[in-house]
C-alpha cells in the first residue's frame, strides 16, 4: 500500500557536531535524500573545505547535505526548496535542531539564482550542492545559470548529483573536474570554478 504524503521519513547524519542525530523528510515526489555511502564519500572529498564554508543548498528537499555541511563546521547554509510542504519540514528541521546559520527559502532553483545579489549580502558561496529531483533534467541550464550568478567565490567547489553521467558539454567553461564516482543508480561529481 502507498504511503500518504504526509508520512514522515528520515535520515542520520553522519558526522561532525550532530553525528546520528535524524532529518525528518516528507514523502514527495522526487525527493530522495542522498544516501549515506555518498555523503561519507562526499564529505571525505570536501573534509578541507567545509570548516567556515559558506554553502548553498540548492534544491534542499529534506536539507541533508547542508544540515550535514553545518554539523561538521560551515558557517552557514542557504537552502532553497521550491515545494512549499517540503520548505515547511525543513524549516521545523531546523529549528529542532538548533541551526542558527541557516536560512530557507521557497523558491524555483532559478528563480532564486535569477534575483539580484546585493552589494551587502553575506559572503558568497564556497560550497554548492547540486542534487535536483532526477526527472527535472535541468542541470545543464543551472550549472550555466549558476556560473554568471555572480554568487560563487573564486575557487567555490560544486557537487553534482545525477542519475547519467555528466555530459561535459553542459559544465560551463572555468570549471574543472576534480572528483567524481558511482555507486549503484546515481553518479556523484565534486567540481572547482576558475
């Protein structure tokens, strides 16, 4: 029997400061929090990166990976989730666990890249994680839009999550390749902006 979209699910997380704690999620279409193996690798790939690091969780659904980057030391994570039930869980994640440095905003991933950056805005992002619903296909079009966003420090490093390989013609100039693996249906890269 199908399970109602209210039902609860979560996830642990894995390391750093709330190591086991849980992320509750609703169940949603498309939504599927990166599963443990990937993160650990995913963390180990980023271990030098995260401490202080301005992150940007771009397409957040249960928020693990910025909740994961904020337990082991970044100093904050914008996440932006365009469903507003999924927003709303999120945001009541947050605040059970007690993350001041994080913010969550309803809104289309490019939409929200779209709006202009203000002069004073906090810091630009070191780390953004890229793990759209798998149907949506649209990462050729926010890896570019992400790129002029005018939102990453030089050097940033973006994690793509995809269920193909990446297509190299679709990562925008400047960017170079410096990780990348499978494990079972999903492909997983780290890149670097020039």
């Amino acid at each position: 029997m199908p399970r109602k979209s209210s039902t609860r699910n979560s996830v642990r997380i894995i390391g750093g400061d709330l190591r086991s704690r849980r992320v509750e999620f609703i169940e949603h279409e498309g939504l599927r929090p990166t599963g443990d193996r990937v993160r650990e690798t995913l963390f180990n790939w980023l271990q030098n990166t995260v401490p202080a690091a301005h992150c940007l969780d771009l397409f957040a659904g249960s928020g693990v990976l910025g909740i994961e980057a904020l337990s082991r030391g970044a100093s904050s994570v914008d996440f932006v989730e365009a469903d507003s039930k999924v927003a709303t869980q999120l945001r009541e994640t947050i605040r059970a666990l007690q993350l001041n440095d994080a913010q969550v905003s309803r809104a289309q991933a490019e939409a929200w890249l779209a709006m202009p950056v203000a002069e004073e805005a906090k810091p630009l992002y070191d780390i953004v994680f890229l793990d759209p619903p798998f149907a949506d296909k649209q990462l050729p079009s926010i890896c570019e839009q992400l790129n002029d966003s005018g939102r990453l420090q030089r050097r940033a490093q973006v994690y793509i999550e995809c269920d193909n390989p990446v297509d190299e013609s679709w990562i925008p100039d400047g960017w170079s390749q410096l990780k990348s693996k499978k494990a079972g249906q999903v492909y997983f890269y780290l890149y670097e902006c020039g």
